[in-house]
C-alpha cells in the first residue's frame, strides 16, 4: 500500500463522514469530559470520532443527527432478533412491574427450564451478568471438579475480559492483550493452535494439572475459522477419556448458529458451555450451563461435600436475579423456538451466504481481492488475495478494511462497527436491506477507488 495514497483516500472518507455526523462529533466532544475516552467501552471508539445513537427499531438505527442506518453490527451481535423485538419488549414491559430485582424468583426457574429444554448439555443452569463472567465461572467450575489449575485455550479465540484470558486473542501472540494484565495472571492459560489435536494430545500427555480446554467453536475473533465436526468430537473423546470438562464459549454462537447453539450445529456436546449476547436479545443476561455431576461442584451438600470438604466452588452475583435479563432470555427463546419451527434459521444462513459472496464479487469485479468468512449468520471480512487462514489474515493491515466500513456510514449503512470489523444478521433484515448493501458496497468502491490504493 502507498502511504500517500492511503492518506489521500482517508481523507476523503473522514470528509464524508464529518459532514454526514456533525452533531456526533459535537456529542464526542461533550462526552469526553465525562467519559473516558468519550465511550463507554474501547470497542466503541473510532477515528475520527464515534457515532452516538439514539435509539433503534428492527433491523435499523438513529445518530443523533437524525440519519438512518441499516445495523449489521448489532452491538457486537446480541441483536440476533433485531432493535427493540415486540415480544422481548413486552414480556420485559410486563415482569418488570413486578420488581427489578427479585431474590429467587420463580421467572429463574421459568429461564433455566427454557434453557435446559433447548440447550444439549444444560443439566443444569446458573445466571450471571456478562460473557465474561460466564467465562470465569466456567472455568472456576471446572478447576473445582478436577482439582487442577491449568486452562487450554486457542490462539484467535476471545473469552471476555478476565485476565487470564487476553492472550492470545486475535493474533499468534503469547503477549497479554491489554496494558495492566500482571504475568502471573496468564501463568495457568495455556496457549495451542486451533484445530491441531496432536498438540492438545501431546499437552495433557505431559501436563497433568490441566482442568478443563475452553474454545469458541467458531473462532469468531480470529476471523470465523471454525473446527469441524471431526476435531470437535477428537477433543470430546480426549477430554472424557482423561476427566477433563470440555467448555464451549457459545456466547457468540449460541442461538445464533442454531437454537441449541454450536453443540446442535456440529452435534458435539461438552461438559459446560458459556452464554450471553443472543441469549436475551440484547437484555444484559448471561449463563453457564452443565452435566449436574460438573455443576454439583456449587452446591452445597452435594457429592463434593460429603466427603469431609465443607467448601464448594462460589459463584454469586448480585444481578443474577436481575428480572429484565432474565425476562428477556424467556420472551427471546420462546422466539428462537418458533422460528426454527418455521425453517428461518436455514434462511437467515442462506441470506448471510449471499451477502458473503455478493460482496466478494462486488471486489473481485474491480480486481480487489476479498475473502468473506461465514458460518450462520456470522461474517468476517478480509481485503487480501492470500489464501483464507488464520496465521496469514491475523498479520493484515486492516487500514483499507476501516477505511471502506466507514465509507459505508456515511451511505447509512453499519456493516460493521469500523474498528471491529465484524459483520452480523438478524431475523429481522429484509432482502430490501441486504440489495441496499450490496448497493451501498459497489458505490463506495466506486466512489472511492479502492482499487488505486492496493
């Protein structure tokens, strides 16, 4: 890429884009002197500044300077039913009345039955707030149930924000991702490549301290390089035989690639899996689920117990109970169940497969090489001639690729958060937004020559 070149084409988006967004930029600055950073959170910020939304509705958005736009982001994907769902809302609407905070309410038992009901390996069913905390249970869990310390995970995947887990998330990195994470916080996270049983085998053939191998089965941070079916059910096989909880992160996955999430879709049960995001539709909600004979390590006068140890592995939280998460998980699963009913997760899939190659082609027309990566309705686009891997596409400049997403914004369309870069449909999406994308990605490569600068 020439530098030039590449400043001369910023300039014009930036252009685009600041007149387009006025009163965000205005927002921007207010909101700096409240908010670190202007944001409240690093996904949330981009150059020049960000967006500031209003509200949403279905499949589309508002800035506060009043314009449109069609969301493929959805709040990093939660949004799986779209803005503001009717139903969703309403059973939010009518339980909240009865409280906002309820101590053991009878709507819990109502949630982790519909849980248990839908998801494969949900004996059993704790609550909590975020992914990141579910993560952290997870794994708590199954330190408790083996005794041991040690955690396998893989480079490209992203388990939240606990420190032992930002490492290793988006790139071939055995540094912490983040400023402020100590060394000896990352001393019991044990880094593999994906999809390479004969590492996993050769690490528990060495290491007896592991407690549990945790994985996001479709590598959505590293750009949606999933495991098949096969590597699944090698590590299955591997973990059982050695009394090893195998954990899916399905906090991106689950509802989202099918309605038991990816333990339905590859037809691999694990021992506990990690939910959030779709789980509510976008109500802050989170769970881990499990075999009762892994979950048991909570309760107290369980097996653990009566063997002499008075302890129990602590998982609490104060908005456990919180009723519109819990409300929300309801209304949305009740949701989910009548659309697979309808044969709408096939189509949702096929949609996103269209958009994939679409956009693809809308590059290759200008001889500018693009891969989509995909699986259900999730999409991760890389502008590259390279072969699709995850070793070659973690080491890209992803200028250009910010570049052409903000372009879009300025054509009301959120394909993407620019500086993420990920790429999510809903149910709610319409043939009509997915020709205005398509539309929106040609007139940007038009306008923008995008040809010129790689």
């Amino acid at each position: 890429m020439g530098e030039e070149k590449i400043e001369e084409l910023k300039g014009k988006v930036y252009e685009a884009y600041i007149q387009r967004t006025i009163k965000s930029r205005e927002m921007f600055e207010r909101a700096c002197m409240s908010l670190a950073g202007g944001v409240c959170g690093n996904l949330r910020y981009l150059q020049p500044y960000p967006l500031y939304m209003t509200r949403g509705r279905g499949s589309k958005m508002w800035d506060v300077d009043g314009n449109e736009y069609i969301d493929c982001f959805l709040n990093n994907g939660p949004l799986l039913l779209g803005h503001c769902h009717p139903e969703v809302m309403e059973e939010i609407r009518q339980e909240s009345e009865r409280g906002l905070l309820i101590y053991n309410s009878d709507l819990g038992v109502r949630c982790a039955e519909s849980l248990k009901e839908v998801i494969p390996c949900a004996e059993r069913v704790r609550f909590a707030n975020s992914g990141t905390e579910a993560v952290m249970f997870a794994v708590r869990i199954a330190r408790a149930f083996t005794g041991k310390n040690k955690i396998i995970k893989f480079y490209g995947h992203y388990h939240g924000q606990d420190d032992p887990f930002l490492i290793g998330t988006s790139t071939i990195n055995d540094e912490a991702s983040s400023l402020g994470v100590p060394k000896a916080n990352l001393g019991n996270t044990i880094l593999l490549r994906y999809g390479r049983v004969e590492e996993v085998t050769r690490k528990l053939n060495e290491d007896a301290d592991i407690a549990g191998i945790i994985l996001d089965p479709q590598m959505s941070m590293g750009g949606i390089f999933p495991a098949g079916t096969e590597y699944l059910g090698e590590l299955r096989r591997l973990t059982k035989e050695r009394g090893i909880p195998l954990i899916f992160d399905e906090v991106i996955t689950g509802f989202r690639l099918a309605l038991g999430g990816a333990q339905e879709y590859f037809g691999v049960t694990p021992d506990l899996a990690c939910y959030s995001k779709s789980v509510a539709a976008g109500a802050k909600f989170a769970a881990v689920v499990g075999s009762k004979e892994i979950m048991d390590c909570l309760v107290p006068g369980s097996p653990f117990t009566q063997r002499g140890d008075r302890r129990v592995a602590f998982q609490s939280g104060t908005y456990n109970d919180g009723v519109e998460g819990i409300a929300g998980a309801i209304a949305a699963i009740k949701t989910y169940k009548r659309l697979r009913q309808k044969g709408e997760y096939e189509k949702l899939h096929e949609k996103a497969e269209r958009l994939a190659k679409d956009i693809e082609g809308a590059f290759k027309i200008r001889k500018i090489g693009c891969h989509v990566n995909y699986l259900g309705s999730s999409l991760k686009m890389f502008i590259t001639d390279l072969e699709p891997s995850f070793e070659a596409y973690s080491k890209l400049d992803h200028t250009v690729r910010f570049l052409f997403f903000l372009s879009l914004v300025s054509q009301g369309i959120l394909l993407s958060w620019p500086s993420v870069g990920s790429v999510f449909l809903s149910f709610v999406h319409t043939d009509r937004d997915m020709e205005r994308i398509i539309e929106g990605v040609n007139m940007s490569l038009e306008k923008y020559k995008f040809e010129e600068v790689l």
